[in-house]
C-alpha cells in the first residue's frame, strides 16, 4: 500500500462504515458522501493500478442508492485494506421483533470459564433466537458488562435474563428447580446427544472452557455427558456453534413434544 495514500484509505473506510451505521435506502448525508466520493477520486493519482480501479467507484455513490448497492461497494476498499468484519460491526436489524413469538422454554445455557467476549455474546444471541429462558455465567466468564459481550450479542442482553454465580450455586439451585444439568463435552464417557435424550425435561447445557472444556469435578456434578457428533477430522466445535446446535435440537424436539400432547 503506497505509504501516500494509507491515510486516504483510512478516512475512506471510516466514512463507509459510519455512512452504513447512519444511512437507510435512499437517505444518505449528502455532504458526508460527497466527502467519500471526493477522497476516492484522489485515488486516481496513484500508481498502484489497484487504486486507481478503485477510484472509479466514485460514479456509482449516488444519494438515492440502496444500503445493499452501498455495501457492494465499500467490500473492496475493506479487502484491500484487509479489514475484518465481524457480526458485531453491523446494527441490530430494524426487522428484529418487538415481542415473542414463543414462549420461552424450560432451557438454560451455564457458560463456564469462557474467555471469548465474542463467544458469549453469540451465546447470547443464540440464546434468544431459540427461546432460553435463562443464562448463568459462572467463573471468569465474561457478563454483559464488557462491551465486547454486549456487542456481539446484537442487543440481546438486553432482552436475556442472566445471573452471575459460582458454578456449584448455579448447579445447587438449577437441581433445586429439578432441571437435568448436561454437560457438553468430546470426553470418551460422553453419550452422542441424539442417542435416548429426554428433550422434555427442563434442561440446563454447560459449555465450558474453549480449550480445555470442564473440570473433572464440573462433570461429576452433571447428571449426563453428552456430546454432539462431528465427521471430519475436527472432533470437536467453537462453543457457541456447540451450543447454537445443541440448544436448537432441544427446542425443535421439545416443539414436537408438547404438540403430540
């Protein structure tokens, strides 16, 4: 990247992203993207013939175009710039609902010792698209505090209901309440999740460290070891996708259950 142009594209990709965090379909600032297309024509003058292919965008920024049009064009200024996007770099969709749709079932989600913000975030956001009634965070888990959880849970923290506790608290008054405590984990005791699951049970999955996964203590405490199976050379998955498909198989075969009631 020509050193004489790294503060360009710099600004350039602080307008795109600002321009899509504020604009809707044809409502974009007219002098914040006239500011865009004016540092983008500037590329021309480079003698990087990448740049200069990219300068040409600046006839295609128009005010009245569509957020997704808009989208199209700011991807190539992210990959020269080599820009990751995350989930939690886009809004919280004006779609989402403003009410239930189901009501929330008999289902929780322990997260112990993780230390991805991003994970439990996503747990988060999982959390609710399934209708879980509750999460715990115990141990060093990060809790919705730390913007980072916040963010990638698109919004909803604010819609969950969580409690920070110790692990053994946290099992003592889910066992109180009779709900069966699962532990995921790829351990060579644990069951495949699909082989005799009781999905109509109220339920709480532990999802445990993302590399070392839970304590042999942890385990004894839990009423099954359950596993989810995987075919390729990777035997085991990121622990919120564990969770998502976990929690998702409980909630679709709990469905099925109450309707043949």
């Amino acid at each position: 990247m020509a050193n004489d142009f790294k503060k360009t594209l710099e600004e350039i990709h602080q307008l795109f992203t600002g321009l899509e965090q504020d604009s809707t379909d044809h409502g974009f600032d007219g002098q914040l993207l006239e500011e865009l297309i004016n540092l983008i024509a500037t590329l021309e003058k480079s003698e990087d013939p990448i740049l200069v292919k990219l300068s040409r965008y600046k006839n295609s920024l128009t005010q009245d175009m569509t957020l997704k049009h808009f989208t199209t064009i700011a991807v190539p200024f992210e990959r020269y710039l080599k820009k990751s996007i995350t989930d939690g770099d886009f809004l919280v969709s004006s779609t989402d609902r403003d009410h239930l749709v189901m009501k929330r079932a008999p289902l929780h989600f322990i997260i112990d010792n993780m230390r991805s913000a991003f994970n439990v975030g996503s747990i988060f956001r999982t959390a609710d698209t399934i209708g879980v009634q509750k999460i715990w965070l115990t141990g060093y888990t990060p809790t919705p505090i730390q913007p980072q959880v916040d963010k990638a849970a698109l919004g909803a923290t604010l819609v969950m209901e969580w409690q920070n506790l110790s692990f053994n608290e946290c099992i003592s008054e889910l066992k109180n309440k009779n709900f069966r405590i699962i532990a995921l984990e790829t351990s060579a005791k644990a069951i495949d999740i699909s082989v005799d699951f009781d999905f109509s049970q109220p339920t709480a999955f532990i999802i445990g460290n993302e590399r070392f996964g839970l304590d042999k203590d942890q385990l004894e405490l839990a009423d099954e070891i359950r596993r989810i199976p995987t075919f390729g050379v990777k035997n085991s998955l990121n622990a919120a996708v564990a969770a998502a498909i976990a929690g998702y198989e409980w909630r679709k075969q709990y469905n099925e259950l109450q309707h043949n009631v």
